[in-house]
C-alpha cells in the first residue's frame, strides 16, 4: 500500500482508472516507448499527457491525486501500475521518466471555443487520409506534406484555424473519435451518430 507522501498515483474511482488505463494502452500501441506525464492542475483533476508520433500532444483528465504534482512514467511501467492497484486506489507508476519528456505542455486556461465540428466530417477525412498515405506512403509512415496539409478550416468570431491531418491521425488512433468496430472500414462515417462532435478551441496568442 502506498503512503501519500511517497511517489504515486492515486485513483479510487475505477472509472477513471479504466480511462487512464485506455489512455495509456493507445499511447503504447503507437509507441511501444511512449511516456505519459501527469500533472494536477488547479481544478483538482490530473492531466494525463503523451507525444503522439504525429507530432501532436494527446490529453485526457481523471480525478485522482499524484506526488509530486508533476511527474513523467514509461506507458509500460503505467500499465503495470494500473493492473495491480491496492485498496487505497495506489498505483506504482515504475521509474522515473521525468528526463525523458520533451517539450512543454499548453496552458490550462485562456482557450477560445470556435466550432464544433460533426466528427462523421472527421472520420471521412481520416478515411481519405488513410487511403492517401497507402498510396502515397512509405514504410516511415504517411508523408510529412500530407500530414501538413490542413484539411478544414474552423472559424468564428475568435478567429479562424486550419486543422491539419496530423491532428485528425492523431484523434483517430488515439481512439477520440467514435470509430466502427466490424467490417474493414473502422473509419465508416455513418458507424457514428450525426449528432457526434468534436469541439475546436484556440489559444489566442
């Protein structure tokens, strides 16, 4: 049983723990040495993060608490962590990995709503995508020119944003999208209900 002083997670809701766990077993599946960083933020939820190899951060919240309030662990290790949670919700997130994560995470507030966008538009993108990068591709992956091109643009009075395909990749295999499960379409647009969305916000600086 971990004590709270020590290194840890701690989650005693096994809903959230089972998102986490979801979290972390895409984040592992596209990157067999993925690291996932947690933070608290300020609204009492933990922040879960991970690179994508898209080149686009994926996030999910769960309720719980983290010592320190920072704190960087190899997917792997994560999972481990998660299938073996004692009593007190305690989960053994391995080694450290803190020197292993690149870059800085976005800033809590200050994010502009634009759209939503249906995500049946979204998967019908991912779909064109994915036909595109097995035509175009190479054993590196989807082109990089493909990746870069903004394929919709979302505006309002915030402002306007061209959303590229990595960001539609990367919703896609990180499972945010509501995708088919049967047949060799898991992108089918009408697997998923019209009134499914995705909300679009823009940090204004």
């Amino acid at each position: 049983m971990g004590a709270l002083g020590e290194r840890g997670l701690w989650l005693s809701d096994p809903t959230h723990r089972a998102d986490l766990t979801m979290f972390a077993e895409r984040a592992q599946r596209l990157d067999d040495a993925a690291v996932i960083r947690i933070r608290a933020r300020s609204d009492r939820l933990l922040g879960a993060w991970v690179a994508t190899n898209f080149d686009v951060l994926a996030g999910r919240a769960v309720q719980g608490t983290v010592r320190p309030d920072d704190l960087s662990a190899g997917a792997d290790a994560l999972l481990r962590g998660l299938g073996s949670v004692d009593r007190s919700g305690f989960i053994d997130p391995g080694f450290a990995m803190d020197s292993a994560w690149r870059g800085v995470l976005p800033p809590e507030t200050g994010f502009a709503h634009l759209d939503d966008v249906p995500a049946r538009v979204m998967l019908d993108l991912a779909q064109r995508g994915v036909a595109l990068a097995r035509e175009h591709g190479s054993g590196q992956g989807p082109p990089v020119s493909l990746l870069d091109q903004e394929v919709i643009s979302v505006s309002s009075e915030s402002g306007t944003v061209g959303i590229p395909m990595r960001c539609v990749f990367a919703l896609t295999a990180m499972r945010f999208l509501p995708q088919s499960t049967a047949g060799d379409d898991e992108f089918a647009p009408e697997s998923v209900s019209a009134d499914e969305i995705v909300r679009v916000r823009v940090l204004p600086a």
